[in-house]
C-alpha cells in the first residue's frame, strides 16, 4: 500500500521546470532515469514520470497538457470519473445526496503526484506522510517564490486544501498509516511467509 499525495499547480507554468525541481527534491541525479510520454492519445494527456524502483523516497509524477491546462474550469464541474473524487459522483446517495461538485478536482495547470510505501521510514525517523508533508511544503515554497497558486490533496481524508492548510494533518495520518502497516500488514505477510 502506498500513500499518494498530490499537489494541484492552478496558474500556468512549465512543466519540466516543476518537474526538474520535484526531482531535485527527492535527490535524483543525473542517473535517475525519467519519461515523458502520453497516457491518453485522445485527451492530450502526457505524463513525466521517474522511473519507479530506482532507491528514491517517492515515486514522482507529473500530469500535464502541453500548452494548455490540464482541467479546465468547465471540465473541473463536470461530472466524470476521472475529475470527480468519488468513484461516480453522477448517482444520488440518499444519505449524501446529490453531488454538489465539492468532491470534483480543481481546475488547474498540472497535478504533481509523490507516492510512498506506507513502510517507509529514513534516518531522520520520517515515515512517509512526514516525507509528504515536507515535499509539499519545500515544493509550495518553492511555487510561492513564483507567484504561482497551489494547493494539495489529503489522500487519507480526500480533502483539497489551499496552500499549507491542514499539513500536520498529513504527518499524523503518515504515522497512522506506518503504524497500521507495521502492526498489521508485516505480522500477516511474515506469518504467510513462515507457513511450511
């Protein structure tokens, strides 16, 4: 299980700048492989992307448009799959009603992803949404410095929130999930694994 957190870049922006920097966060080097190359011909949709298994604290990826946003205004109000959290924000649930377009994804330039095991631990004793919350942090002061508008997606609660907002939150929530992973996952796969 992996901890996705992902950060909505909302005014324009070159993408292979935020990404050469996001790179430079996690410590990648010249020897750090990386792709840039479409996920959807149809929609225009590219993705830049580190090569996953290379050591590195997060698996960072970067969706973008060229040229153009990666969700517009309009298409950020429609209801699709693909823009809405929910898995199908179309339906009517008596409890939750009708969807009100709160649970959709913002309009916005690009959508920065770092994903992390939820085991992971490094020297400084980071699990991974501490690593998270410092990514999104370094990543927003870098983005300030800029002019630029962000904001940042909890996977843990769902929530979009503006700038800095609700940070902590993802440290604690890291630790949680660490803990569950630890608690529960480990002892269940080392019991498997122990089986004759």
């Amino acid at each position: 299980m992996t901890l996705d957190t992902r950060i909505f870049v909302l005014d324009q922006i070159d993408p292979q700048e935020v990404f050469q920097h996001c790179r430079e966060l996690l410590g990648c080097t010249d020897s750090h492989r990386w792709t840039d190359e479409t996920w959807s011909a149809n929609s225009g949709h590219w993705t830049l992307s580190n090569t996953p298994g290379q050591g590195l604290p997060a698996w960072l990826m970067l969706f973008y448009r060229p040229g153009t946003p990666l969700r517009t205004s309009e298409q950020a109000a429609e209801h699709d799959e693909g823009i809405c959290n929910l898995p199908d924000c179309s339906w009517y649930d008596e409890e939750a009603g009708a969807c009100d377009g709160s649970d959709h994804l913002p309009a916005c330039w690009l959508t920065v992803s770092f994903d992390t095991a939820y085991g992971y631990s490094d020297e400084r004793g980071y699990g991974c949404g501490d690593l998270h919350a410092e990514l999104v942090a370094r990543l927003g002061q870098w983005l300030d410095a800029r002019g630029i508008r962000w904001s940042w997606q909890n996977e843990f609660t769902g929530e979009i929130h503006a700038s800095y907002e609700r940070l902590l939150d993802l440290a604690s929530g890291g630790f949680e999930a660490s803990a569950w992973f630890r608690t529960t996952v480990l002892p269940a796969i080392e019991a498997r694994t122990a089986r004759p």
